[in-house]
C-alpha cells in the first residue's frame, strides 16, 4: 500500500523502471506487514521491535536505486546484522508471505480463522507456531489479501488499455467491478473478513487499505475536469465501493449481474450529481459575475452544503 | 546497604589493582553473579540449585506474596502470546513446577476451541507433548503433584524431564515452542541457553522469554527497591524462615544478566540483541507493568 502512495510521489521515475516493478512488489509485499504490525501494536506500550536482518536477493539489483530509497527507512542497528544476512537464511518476512498465500485456498473451508493459517503453516513446512508471532492473527491474513487484491487491480490498470476508451463513470464502475469480483471466490466467507475489519484493533489499517484502494481507482479514472475536493471524491467513491461490496453478499442472481447492474446505477447517478453540483456553481458564477459578490457567496454556501449532504 | 554493596563491587571490579584483593576463587575461574555476590561459574549452579531446593514446596505461595498475584495474569499472557494449537511439541524450560505448562494444556483442550475445529484435530489433540524441563528433582516433584491436583496426573502430553537449559536432552528441530518463565536469570551462560533454545526449535518456532527487568521510572523504581528489598526477604524470612534464597531471588533480578567485565545491568534491549544473536528473527519484547516484567520473543528460520 505504500508502494502505491510512493508511485504517485515518483511517477516518472516508476513509470520508468516498469521491469524492476516485480522486484519492487516483492520488497513491498514484504514491508507491508511489516508497517501495519508496527502501526497496530501502539496500544501496547514501549514495544520496541528490533528490525530484522535484511535479505538481499540477487535479483533485486535491477532496482537497486528503489533499494537506496527504501534503506534510509532502516535504523542504523541492521549494519551490525548484514553479516548474518550473507549465510542465505530465508527471511521471515517471506516466510509469513507464503505461509499468508498458502492460506487463502484454506479460507474457504474455515473462513478467514487461525485454523486456516495453521493448516497452511503445515502445507508449507513451517511449524505452526509462526501464527502466534502474527500480531493480530485474523487480521493479518485480511489484510494480506486486500493488499493482494490491490496490487492485482493495478496490475491490471497498467495491463489493459481498453479500459481508457471508457467514459469516466463507467470507468469507475468497471474498475469497482473488476475489484469485487476478486473477491467472489471468498464470498461465502466474506461477511467475516468484513466484520473482522470492523474490529476496533482493526480499523486504523482497514481503513488505511480502502483508502489506498479508493485513490488508486480515482488516478487510473483519471478525471481531471473537477473542482470537487479530493475528500469529497474518495468519500463518494468509499461509498459506492462499501455498499456495492455489503449488497454483494446478499446476491444471489447468476454471476452477480444484479450487483453490476446496482452499481452501475450509483456511479451514474454519482456523476450525475457532480454535473449538477457543477452546472449549479458555473450558472452561480455566471449570475455573480452579473449581480455582484453577494448572490455567489450565497450560492457558493449552498454548493457546500450540497456536498454535505451528498458526500 | 544493597546498593552500597552493588557499588562497591563494582568498583572492585574496575579497579584492576584491587584485584588483588578478592577472593582467591574470582582470579582463578571465570567469576558470574550469584545475586550481588560474585561467585565462581561452576559454584552457581550448585548455589541456585540449593535455592530452589529450599523453596521448591512454596514456591508458588512465595510467587504470589512476591507479585500480588500478578504473576498468574503474566504467565496467562505469556501463553495467549504463545497461541498453543493442537499437536503442538512445546518445551517449558525451567518450568518446574509447571505453571506455564498447565496453562498451555488447559489453553489446547479448551472446549470452546474445540467446538471451532475440524473434526480431524482430535488426533492431534493426542499427539501434544508439553515438555517441563528443569534442572531441580524437587520443582519437578512439586510441579507433578499439583499435575495430579489439576486433574492432569494420567495425561501423556505432559512430560517431566530432568535437565539443563544449557545442554538439552532434546533433537535438534524438534520443538514448535520454547519458554522460560522467570528462569533465565538463573541460568549461568545465558548465550548458552539461547543457542540450544535455538538449535531444538523447529523452523517457524517460537521462543518466548518471561522474566523480570529493570524499571527506570523515577519514583516507581524507588518504590520498587523498596519492596524488593526490605519487604520481599522479610516477607519470605516470615513465610518459609529462609531469608538468604529470597535475597538471591532479589538479587539476581537486579543483576539479570551478569556482565561482570562491565558491571552494569543488561537491558531489555541487550538481551533482545543477545536472543538475535543467537540465531533468532523479529526479536521483539513487550512490557508489562510499566516495565517491572517483560516478554521477549523471537522466531527461528
């Protein structure tokens, strides 16, 4: 998730180093855990992690500058560790990686539980005991599949070049589209991942993912012709978002063609709204210019209020 | 009168040409901390094990006066961070009188667990061992007895073992789980300890360590001086009518571990260094009561 905050940062130098991105999803698929273990463990006080020694796998050297960046994150204390790191030892970072993988096929049969994760830990070769080290065990595996979930959405953002030729609204509503079916597989045991991130401990980090995944959609829609804010988009499209996921779970129609249709119908009637929020401030302005500032200031409160109300 | 004996000896140690006059047994062996007293290596072991002989059969009455009964809710969270699962190959070291064991078993076999699982897990219920090594026959004769008290007496996945921490029985590989509560501080080579802890667990196994520290917060240090020293062995003087072992118990905390070239106290820090050291990843450690208690842990790959 902080892969794609770091993209927009550095678009250029992202959209130059498109074959080092494999590489780059392998460290940031590693430090995903990583960053939400240590931002979910505030409530326990002083706990002071060590980090862990770094592994440098050879085929890392193609983005070897991406590293640079990511090494001024580390604390001066995985100098004295490097020595270890040259005996190959696996990483527990991408040991906790595919025992999380090797659990999604396990959800299925016993939703998204420890059980789950222990049963892979096996299928893996690890000892089980790996799960305890998870901090908040469910939730982890939760968020390792949203991320996943991210990452396969971007993947195809960057891969399909149909989707450009799409006017905005049904651009949003595509991509919405092709982000929920991701999900299908896992619908039966759905409603539990979700109650799973409504958990207080949970919330920072759930909320965190949904962002990211709401602000990825909107750059790939791309809609530059707004003067609408940038909270007012992603809370419109959050919303879209959750109520298409929450009417999802109670479909049963063939293949989910009554959740596209329904979400089809809110994107529409979300761009129709903006439109009219526009037309509304452009023949604001347009009367203002005419009457003075006063009728605009007016217009302009209500235009706020609108937001309000819609947002 | 502690403190003036600490410092004293550690400007004893400083002093190099005051060497000359300590106690013959220090310039000969390597010497280690028995408490605030320092004594020669091979003497500790025999020096902590007459302690804990002394206080095997009430030791948990003194654990509960020393604590204020706190030390359940630690030892409780130690094996909910542990998260036990069935089939599980556990070994509890220094765990005499099986404490933590108990814990894990009755965690492993709780019916609201079992009623979540796959039918599959009863067989692995079975094939649990928890392992209670522990250097001192007399913990382990206690530790049996309450067994027997809890209902576990017939119960083959506990396993009473005689042992060292610093040279286990055990094959390499073979455990999923290693703890130690409030017994590494007895241990004389505490890297020792570490690297067997490291060499018998399996990959993916864990290794949590619960143990007393240091409390570096002004007045709740003092506060905690004072009940450690003045109250604990008179406490334990009026309880057992031995002084001497609960002094050491005392001590040895403060002292926790020994670095007698340098004479200081480790850290909570030094000691997840020294646990990463030995092999271990994500070295963590959480504190509990304000520093007075913490849980180390680390993962081997």
């Amino acid at each position: 998730m902080y892969r794609s905050a770091a993209k927009r940062l550095l678009p250029a130098f992202y959209r130059r180093h498109q074959n080092a991105i494999s590489h780059v999803r392998i460290l940031a698929a590693n430090r995903h855990t990583r960053f939400m273990t240590s931002s979910a463990t505030g409530n326990i006080p002083d706990h002071n992690p060590i980090p862990p020694p770094i592994s440098n796998p050879a085929d890392c050297t193609a983005s070897s500058s991406w590293k640079e960046e990511e090494r001024t994150h580390y604390t001066e204390t995985d100098e004295k560790f490097s020595s270890r790191t040259k005996l190959s030892k696996a990483h527990y970072k991408d040991e906790e990686a595919r025992v999380l993988s090797a659990s999604l096929p396990h959800v299925i049969r016993f939703g998204w539980t420890e059980t789950a994760m222990i049963a892979s830990a096996r299928d893996v070769g690890v000892s089980p005991s790996i799960v305890g080290s998870f901090p908040r065990k469910e939730a982890a595996l939760v968020e390792y599949f949203m991320d996943e979930c991210l990452e396969g959405l971007i993947d195809i953002i960057e891969s399909r070049k149909d989707l450009k030729n799409l006017i905005p609204s049904e651009r949003v509503a595509k991509l919405v589209r092709i982000r929920l079916e991701m999900q299908t597989p896992y619908i039966s045991k759905w409603a539990q991942a979700l109650s799973i991130q409504a958990q207080p401990l949970n919330v920072p980090t759930s909320f965190k993912q949904r962002a990211m995944l709401v602000d990825e959609i909107w750059h790939a829609v791309d809609d530059d012709a707004n003067e609408i804010d940038w909270y007012v988009k992603r809370t419109v499209l959050g919303g879209i978002y959750s109520t298409a996921e929450l009417y999802m779970l109670t479909d049963s129609s063939p293949d989910f063609c009554d959740t596209w249709a329904f979400l089809d119908a809110r994107t529409k009637d979300a761009f129709d709204l903006k439109k009219t929020a526009q037309e509304a401030q452009r023949l604001a302005e347009a009367i203002g210019a005419g009457m003075g500032g006063s009728l605009q200031g007016f217009i302009k409160s209500l235009h706020g209020l609108n937001h309000v109300w819609n947002g | 009168m502690a403190t003036l004996v600490r410092s004293v000896a550690r400007n004893l140690r400083r002093n190099k040409l005051s060497s000359m006059y300590c106690p013959a047994s220090i310039l000969h062996s390597h010497a280690t901390s028995f408490g605030f007293k320092d004594v020669a290596e091979e003497e500790k072991s025999k020096m902590v094990g007459n302690v804990f002989t002394s206080v095997a059969s009430n030791y948990d009455l003194m654990n509960d006066l020393m604590s204020g009964g706190l030390h359940r809710l630690w030892k409780d969270r130690l094996v909910s961070k542990l998260s036990p699962f069935p089939g599980m190959k556990h070994l509890d070291v220094a765990g005499g009188t099986g404490d933590v064991a108990f814990r894990i078993l009755e965690n492993i076999k709780n019916v609201k667990r079992r009623a979540m699982q796959d039918v599959l897990d009863d067989d692995l219920i079975e094939e649990t061992r928890i392992y209670v090594c522990d250097i001192n026959p007399n913990m382990l004769r206690v530790g049996k007895k309450r067994a027997e008290e809890r209902g576990f007496g017939r119960d083959k996945s506990l396993v009473w073992v005689e042992g060292d921490a610093e040279a286990l029985s055990f094959e390499d590989n073979s455990m999923d789980g290693y703890t130690i509560a409030f017994g590494i501080r007895n241990v004389t080579h505490i890297e020792k300890a570490l690297s067997e802890a490291y060499r018998v667990l399996k990959r993916g196994g864990r290794f949590l360590c619960l143990e007393l520290s240091h409390v570096d917060i002004p007045i709740y240090k003092d506060l905690y001086d004072f009940y450690s020293f003045s109250v604990i062995p008179a406490v334990g003087e009026l309880v057992t009518g031995d002084r001497e072992s609960y002094q050491y118990l005392v001590e040895s905390v403060r002292r926790f571990p020994p670095q007698v070239e340098l004479g200081y106290e480790m850290t909570k820090k030094q000691f997840a260094k020294m646990i990463a050291e030995a092999g271990f990843q994500k070295v963590e450690y959480e504190n509990l009561v304000g520093g007075v208690v913490a849980i180390h842990s680390g993962v081997k790959f």
